[in-house]
C-alpha cells in the first residue's frame, strides 16, 4: 500500500505511514484483529505487556464496565518472552508495518535482561510500562517517582542500543510532568502518555469490589480529558515526540491529541467494543485533513490556548 503524506509521521528517528496506533492490552499481538482488517494500516502495532517470565495473571473477575469506559485487572498474563519471539513475534512482523513491543517487569535486573532481548529482536521500538510495582522497593511502581524513572530509564538505555525506547507513563501521579521531564532527561526517544486510570467498582448487592483485585485500570471514552490534558502539559515541557492515549474512539480524539502535542494516537478499549474501529478512524482523520487542506505534520502542537 502507497504511503499518503498527509498522514505520515515521526515518533523521533521512526516513521510512520500514518499517526493511529493500537494500544496495548487490548490488541494481543495483532493475529485477533487480523481478521477484521489488514492491521498493516496501521501505523504502529503495539502489542500486549511481554514479561521476562510466563505471567498468569489475576483470578477473575477481572473486567467491568463503567459508565463511558472498563476497568481491568488483567495482570500482565502473557507467556513471557521466549514464546512472544518464537511464536507470536513472526506472524506479527509479517503483518504489520511497525512493531512496538510493550515491556513490563518486576525489578530493575527483570527490566535491563527483557530490554536486551528486545534491542536484539526484528522489531521497531520498546515501549517499556513503567506502572509496575517494583518488588525490590516495596512494591511502588517505577512510574511515580521521578528518581526511579530516571534511574530505570538510564539502565535500559545503556542495553536498548539503537532501538527507540518509549516511556509508557502513569497516570496516577501528583505531577506527571516531573516524571515525564525526568524520563526525557534520562534518554527516552519519545513518551506514552497515558496508561490507565485506577478506579474500582461495587457491587452493591452483594457488598463486594467487581473485580477479584478490587482495584483495576480505567480506560474508555471517560478518561480522554485527563489524558488530553496530561499530553498538553508533557509535550510543552519535553523536547522528545509524545503519543497520546486514552479515550480515542474517532478521529477527534486523534486530531485532539495531535493539536495538544502529540506526534500519534493509540487507540485502547474501543478495539473491544469495535473491532475495526482503527481502519474507520483512519479513513476519517484522512477525511477531515482532506477537507482543511493539512497534514497531520500541520497540526501537531497548534493548539491555541
């Protein structure tokens, strides 16, 4: 398929034939979707969380609906890495154009060996989920301290050689622009923004949390103005390309994003309820360029605020 120059872009050295990405945890590693639509439109697949080790998961129930969005305790199930590049790695590169690799761990040491094996993969960049509970430091997540990104951040550099390395940020901080300036600082070639919402729901009925973890992840079309806001205020404060995410269930989102200072959108929890939203969305935000006579190049950072 011939690349359209309105929609191509750039996450730093990596291009893009368009800006609409899937977001992780909802897409697998493409081979679901892949009967819905070519998932080579889309600009970047980004797969599901990969750990070093085999991760089962959380009990159920681990899904709920929430008004406008999903809650999810998930818990990073996935067969670990030697299965992701043996078996699900290779389908996916030959269906896709980009491949971004999610990467989570437990510990710095998890993180540093997960990144080398990474770096050396036929893949496009890492996308490294800085929201996991460091086991080693009592269990608070990289992502909310600003010394412990920074210090993640420059050993994974060190290891990630010339593989673009993207910083997955949480939300669930005081200030998300300190942690973001420290990962940028400390080497990241570009910034997600932003991973999941923790949120809960009861049933009242019966007393009890919905999900088996009690708390969980909220994504969906409720968390796009905190996400949008979040983007804003990274990408007046950072040099490197930021990715907004959360939210997106058209082209308006994207182009929001996209105005707010992001370089490309993924698309979450939609997937789930539309599969081939992302084909729609992409057909629309061409549309919409189209009819302004603009590239996605023209809008990138041009909010007026």
């Amino acid at each position: 398929m011939t690349a359209n120059p309105r929609l191509g872009t750039r996450i730093g050295a990596l291009a893009l034939d368009n800006p609409v990405m899937s977001a992780s945890g909802v897409f697998g590693s493409g081979k679901e979707f892949a009967d819905f639509y070519d998932i080579g439109r889309l600009g970047a697949v980004v797969t599901k969380s990969v750990t070093l080790k085999p991760t089962r998961g959380n009990p159920p129930p681990r899904i709920a609906e929430t008004p406008s969005g999903m809650l999810n305790a998930i818990g990073l199930q996935n067969e670990g890495v030697d299965f992701f590049l043996a078996e699900l790695l290779p389908p996916l590169r030959e269906r896709a154009r980009r491949v971004v690799v999610n990467a989570a761990g437990k510990c710095e040491e998890e993180y540093v060996e997960l990144v080398s094996r990474l770096a050396a993969a036929p893949i496009d960049a890492i996308e490294v989920n800085i929201s996991c509970p460091n086991v080693r430091d009592g269990g608070i997540a990289f992502g909310v301290c600003s010394a412990a990104a920074a210090g993640l951040v420059k050993k994974l550099k060190k290891v990630s050689g010339a593989m673009p390395l993207w910083v997955k940020l949480s939300p669930n901080v005081t200030d998300i622009v300190a942690i973001a300036k420290a990962a940028a600082d400390a080497g990241a070639d570009a910034l997600v923004a932003v991973n999941t919402l923790i949120g809960m729901a009861v049933d009242i009925e019966t007393r009890k949390p919905v999900l088996a973890n009690v708390t969980g992840g909220l994504s969906g079309p409720a968390v796009h103005p905190v996400a949008l806001r979040m983007v804003w205020q990274i990408a007046r404060a950072v040099d490197c390309p930021v990715v907004g995410v959360g939210g997106v269930r058209s082209a308006r989102e994207v182009v929001a994003f996209l105005l707010a200072g992001a370089s490309a959108a993924q698309i979450g929890a939609m997937n789930l309820v539309e599969p081939g939203i992302a084909p729609r969305i992409l057909d629309d935000l061409d549309e919409w360029l189209r009819l302004h006579n603009l590239a996605v190049d023209d809008i990138i950072g041009r909010l007026e605020a």
